[in-house]
C-alpha cells in the first residue's frame, strides 16, 4: 500500500525505519520538515533516539561525528547556507571514516538569498569526501536513504553520505511512497553494531591525530580506495535492495538509449519531465536518449564510458555552475568520456535558484543540441536567462 | 600520583608549559572512565603527532570551534547506549573565549553532562601568540603589536568566560590555577561529581608567549592570583560566585615584570594604574575592599 508523502516525510521516514540512534539538527528550509517528523517520533516513543537541537549546522555535523564516534547510528538533514557552514567538519566526518547519513533539500545558495532549488549546495561539497546520492522522486528519497547506511556503513567503505531531494519539487510535493515493513528493512539493515574503532574506555584510542607530511598522504590514499569500493557496494547493495523490496536502482539509469543520437544526461526531479519530453519527441520521430544520474560521488564513470558509446551528442543538464567554468556535471562528463571517441558534449545551465524546467526548457535544448549535430555550438548555454535584463539593469 | 600514567610524558609541549601539570592533575582524578574531547591548539598538536600520543584514555580531536559540540554529541550516544563516563573537554581560550563560545554556549544551555576545562594562555598560541578575546589589557602579542602609535599592546579588558558561564546557570563554574593545588583538586573533583554542564577555567603559563623564564612558570602563575588579578572562585547553578583564596594582593607590578609581554607598560604607569584599577573594581564588586 502506498502512503501520500511529502519528500522531506520520506527521509523523516527513512530515519525512523533506519533507527538511527542520534539525530543532531539545525533547521534549514526546505528540509526543516525532516527534524520536525524526528522530534515528533521521539516525543511519541515510536522512535527511540536522542534528539538533539543544536547551535547551529556546525555544531549539528561536530555532534554527529561525537556520536558516531561512540558507536552510534546517526542521521541528519539539512541544505543550502546549513550545508555550507558544515564544509569544514564534512571533510572531517569523512576523513575520520565516520558513516553519517545526511538528507539533503537541495537549494541555492546566497546571494540573493534563495530558498528554491537548484544543486548549487551538494555540488559545492563535492571534494569533502562523502557519497552523493540524488533522488529523481521521493520514492527514491526513502530508499536512497536506506541504501545509503547500508554502503556507509559496509566495512569497505565506511564514508559518510548525503542523499539529495530537490528543494519544493520534492521535499514540500506529496507523492505516493511505498513506505517498507519495518521488518524487512531490519533484515535489510541489520542491527548496527559498529565495525570500526570506537572511543571506548576499555580499549582507549587516539581519534583526529596530527597527520604529518610522513603519513597523511596514506589517509587520503585510504580514502581514494575505500571510494573505488564504494562503487562495487553501491551495486551490491542496489541488487540487495531490488531483491527484497522490488525497487531497481543504478548508479546511472539509461533509457531509450539504445538507438539514440542525442542523449540528455539529468540528475534530480527534472529528469521526470526530461522523459516525457523525450517520449513525445520519439513519437515525431527523434533518435533522443535520456541518463539520469543517481549516484554522483563516487562518480559511474565506467558506466557512462559504456552508456555513451557511439553517441553523436551529449547534452548535460546542469542545475548549478562552477563560475569560471560551466555546469559541474558537464565538467565529469566532458573528463569521463576525454579521448575516448568521444561525442559532442554541451552544456546546459538551467533551473537555478527554483526556475522551473518544463518542456519550453527541453525544446530549447534539444535545439542547440540538434545544430550541434551538425555544426558547432557555444560550449556553456544559459537557457531561460532573461540577458536583456542583465544588459539594462544593474544586477551588480 | 594516582593515574598519573593516563597523561604521558614524551610529548612535544615546550619546557615550562603549565598545559600537561593542569591535564595530569585532571585525569589523574577523573581516571580511566574518562573521554577526551580536544579543541584544536597547542595541546592537540603537541601530544598527537601519529602514530604516537600521549593520551591513554579515549581521546578525540575534530576542529578548532566544536569541542562542545563533539562533546553533545558524544554524551547523547552514550545516554542512548545507558553508558556512563566522564566527558572532558580541553579548549584553549582561543577555542573556547572565541571561536568556540557558539558551541560552548549551546551545550551548556542544552545541559549536557560534560566537564568543559578552558586552558588560558591568553593568546593563540598554537598559531604563534595572537591575541585572543581573553588576552589580558596592556599586553603584547603578534596582533597587539606594541609601537608608537599602540603603547598599550592589546587595549581591551580581558573577556569573562567563567563568569558568562556563570550566567548560563551551569551546574558547577569555577577558576583554577595550578600554583594552588589542594584548591584546583578540591574543584577538580567537585566538579566531577556533580551532574550537567560544567565549567573550569585554568589559568596556563606559556613561557613562549608571555616571554617568560621557562623554570618560573608555576611563581608566575602563582603572582597572578596572589596580586589579585586571577582571583579563585567557585559558583554553583548560577549563584553567587565564593571566594575560594583570599589573595595577599600583592603588587601588580610583580606579575607583570616577570614577563616580556609586559615590558613596555613599566615605561607607562597610568596603564599599571588602569590595571590596579581594574582589580580593585573587581574585588569591590566581590565584596573585598583593598
Ligand atoms: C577554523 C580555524 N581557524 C583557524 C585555525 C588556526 N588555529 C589553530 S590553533 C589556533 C589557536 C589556538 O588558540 P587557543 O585556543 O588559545 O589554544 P593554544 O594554541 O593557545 O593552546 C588557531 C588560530 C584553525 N585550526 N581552524
Ligand atoms: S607555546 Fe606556550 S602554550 Fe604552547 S606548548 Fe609552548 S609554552 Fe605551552
Ligand atoms: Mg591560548
């Protein structure tokens, strides 16, 4: 039976299913929601955690490092300037090896302050050292969130993750949502027992040593290689995950590839009206293939590498910029597929700060797309930029 | 010394620093059932170059600003797994007076079981003697550089750390100095044994940055209670805080001419005024007239 859920209901959800030992939080919009339900579940004893309110998404992330550190199952949620604030101890969630999990409403960052979505937040942490994850519905939000734990905490990997719903699309629209037996997803998960060292009075270890030139190096290289097992137990864990729930996963999901010129690669809620667009395009008859993108750290290069082989262009579906440069996923893409027979790859920055991406957005790319089959096209698009606007008013 | 082994020799501290005598007395009476939380600062540096520490009970260091927080967060896993075990955090005055009042300030408002000890050498000194917000009036340091347009050094008073715990209510606050042992032991283990977020502050002798005579550390820190300028106190629950030493109250000028970070003020009296001043306004608020 399916239950009408919000997004930020689904992570709240996740979490209980998940039972987490610590919640640290700090409320952000859009994912405040997610510590409302939290604190809502432990008041009623459904949830037997320690909830904690803290000073700031600073202190949240240092509390969730605390915790975890002595042996708990932690979750948090938060987004935009909260996950900002955060970077500095992300760095070192994951150099110390800690598996927290982390629900994401992804919003744009300040300024203008902007409360709607965009990937602006997560694409900024990309080099902390945590798994992203991207969810296209809230469905996925809910397994994503399970499925993280379960690859954080896998011994090969032991690196926290973050799971990403997009701000409003998501986190605030009801959706139906499988919501699993909490049996099954005890199965699934296991009790938590903590295989890895703890600050325990018994056996007392050193944690957060000062790493000279003489070791620190092998930390990262540590880090480097629990980042390449990540990406066998990613698949492992989604095959579990379709065996008992049913659900197929895959780091990256390919469809109406096969035969197609044009392939549009999308991450998040946009990819939902990427493929109806794509659908009534093949109906007049247009070879347009579409890869969502689920799993962006560690990034599915290999997989990409065999997706678009043979491809004629690729268009990217940036919903952020790295100023200077262009979309960051066209920054991966474009470094994935480099002196490989590669095809055309363009850029698309679109949807920042909440725009909406409709079909108008899609037309307008698979536009450019298709004279850049012919021809040559600019490599970084802005579409739906109103420039008149930027000429005559002072935006600086 | 009972458990004088859970604090190691062998680390890099300099010669002088009052840093590990405060840290092995501590241990010394919270013994093995003990977690560390350490901010970032000479005290991390210096005593965990991996692979070795000098730490032999559970010991953790995350950044400069989060050792309270680190701390909540340690302390709710444990009430979730019903464990008990004493929580001690190690902050300078940097990582506690500056950066990490955020995170200090929320975990005493929280109420989290948690021994917070605030280490003052009144600089950053890990970083190479900055100021802090707890430096005290009139002294040098690489930021309150001393000149002809600056003869004071650092102009502003010293900020009250213990007394803004004091007003967060924590359930135990008191100032230590280790030239004073029965009197730091005494709150030392008060402060074990009593429940909720506590605070004590150090006073911590740090020879490189207060250019002082590394084999005087202990008579310096001694001179800063014994002139009034360090006075002993304790507070439970946010009342009024008790004397706990009545000073000889010496003349300031003691303390500071024993120290390079004071020098220029010897060539400026109206400043040692403001000083005396200041010390005698605080004991007059206290109750004590000198
Ligand atoms: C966010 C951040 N800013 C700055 C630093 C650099 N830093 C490391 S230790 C330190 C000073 C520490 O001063 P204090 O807390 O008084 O401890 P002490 O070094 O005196 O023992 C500074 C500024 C840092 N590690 N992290
Ligand atoms: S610089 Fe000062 S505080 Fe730091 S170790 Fe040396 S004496 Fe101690
Ligand atoms: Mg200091």
């Amino acid at each position: 039976m399916k239950t009408m859920l919000r997004g930020n209901e689904s992570v709240a959800y996740a979490f209980k299913l998940a039972r987490i030992d610590v919640f640290p939080m700090f409320p952000i919009t859009p994912s405040t929601l997610v510590p409302e339900m939290i604190s809502k579940f432990v008041a009623n004893g459904e949830l037997d955690a320690e909830f904690i309110p803290l000073d700031s998404e600073h202190s949240a992330i240092s509390a969730a490092i605390g915790a975890s550190l002595k042996g708990a199952r932690v979750g948090t949620a938060t987004a935009s300037q909260g996950l900002a604030l955060m970077h500095e101890i992300l760095f070192i969630a994951s150099g110390m090896r800690l598996p927290i999990v982390m629900g994401i409403g992804n919003r744009a960052l300040s300024a203008p302050i902007n409360i709607w979505c965009d990937h602006q937040d997560t694409i900024a942490q990309r080099d902390t050292g945590w798994l992203q994850f991207y969810a296209e519905s809230n469905q996925e939000g809910l397994d994503l969130i399970l499925m993280a734990f379960k690859i954080s905490e896998d011994k090969r990997v032991l690196l926290p993750s973050m799971v990403g719903l997009d701000a409003f699309v998501l986190t605030h629209t009801m959706e139906p949502v499988d919501i699993p037996e909490q049996s099954k997803v005890d199965e699934f998960l296991g009790e938590f027992k903590p295989n890895y060292r703890i600050l325990d009075t018994k056996n007392p270890a050193t944690f957060g040593a000062f790493g000279s030139p003489r070791h620190y190096m092998e930390f990262k290289y540590a880090q480097h290689l629990a980042m390449q097992a990540a990406s066998h137990v990613i698949d492992e864990v989604f095959e579990e995950f379709e065996r008992k729930f049913g659900r197929k996963y895959s780091k990256i999901t390919e469809e109406f590839t096969e035969d197609a010129d044009i392939v549009f690669i999308t991450m998040g809620s946009c990819t939902g009206t990427a493929r109806e667009f794509i659908k009534m395009k093949r109906k007049e008859g247009k070879k347009i293939g579409l890869i969502k993108l689920t799993v962006f750290r560690p990034f599915p290069k290999d997989e990409l590498r065999k997706a678009l082989k043979g491809k004629k262009v690729v268009a990217v579906v940036d919903r952020n910029f790295s100023p200077g440069f262009g979309g960051a996923v066209y920054g991966e893409v474009l470094a994935t597929m480099y002196g490989r027979d590669e095809p055309k790859i363009i850029d698309f920055i679109v949807g920042l700060g909440g725009r909406d991406i409709t079909f108008d957005t899609f037309e307008k790319i698979l536009e450019i797309t298709e004279k850049g089959l012919e021809g040559s096209v600019e490599e970084i698009n802005w579409i739906e930029v109103d420039k008149e606007a930027v000429e005559k008013e002072e935006m600086i | 010394m009972k458990n004088d082994w859970l604090f190691a020799p062998g680390h890099g501290l300099c010669a002088g620093c009052a840093i590990p005598i405060i840290v092995k007395h501590i241990l010394a009476i919270s013994g093995e059932n003990t977690i560390v939380v350490n901010a970032t600062g000479c005290l991390e540096v210096a005593t965990t170059e991996y692979p070795r520490t000098a730490w032999r009970v559970p010991w953790v260091h995350v950044a400069f600003e989060n050792a309270a927080a680190v701390a909540s967060g340690i302390e709710a896993a444990m009430k979730k797994k019903g464990e008990k075990a004493n929580i001690i955090c190690f902050g300078g005055d940097g990582g506690t007076a500056d950066i990490g009042i955020q995170a200090l300030s929320g975990m005493v408002e929280r109420g989290h079981n948690v021994l917070y000890v605030m280490y003052d050498n009144e600089a950053y000194m890990n970083t190479g003697i900055q100021r802090s917000g707890a430096t005290p009036y009139g002294a040098w340091t690489t930021t309150s550089e001393v000149g002809k347009a600056n003869p004071i050094g650092n102009a502003r008073p010293k900020k009250p750390v213990a007394e803004i715990m004091v007003a967060h209510r924590a359930s135990y606050v008191a100032t230590v100095n280790v030239a004073f042992i029965r009197d730091f032991k005494k709150k030392v283990e008060k402060a074990l044994k009593t429940e909720g977020p506590r605070f004590i502050h150090a006073i911590s002798t740090c020879p490189t940055g207060w250019r002082s005579d590394p084999s005087k550390s202990i008579e310096i820190i001694k001179l800063a209670t014994e002139t009034g300028l360090f006075p002993l106190w304790e507070s439970e629950n946010g009342e009024e805080i008790k004397i706990t030493y009545k000073p000889k109250f010496l003349p300031v000028e003691e303390y500071l001419k024993a120290q390079g970070r004071f020098r220029h003020l010897l060539k400026n009296p109206e400043y040692i005024e403001k000083i005396k001043e200041d010390i005698k306004q605080w004991w007059r608020r206290h109750g004590v007239e000198i």
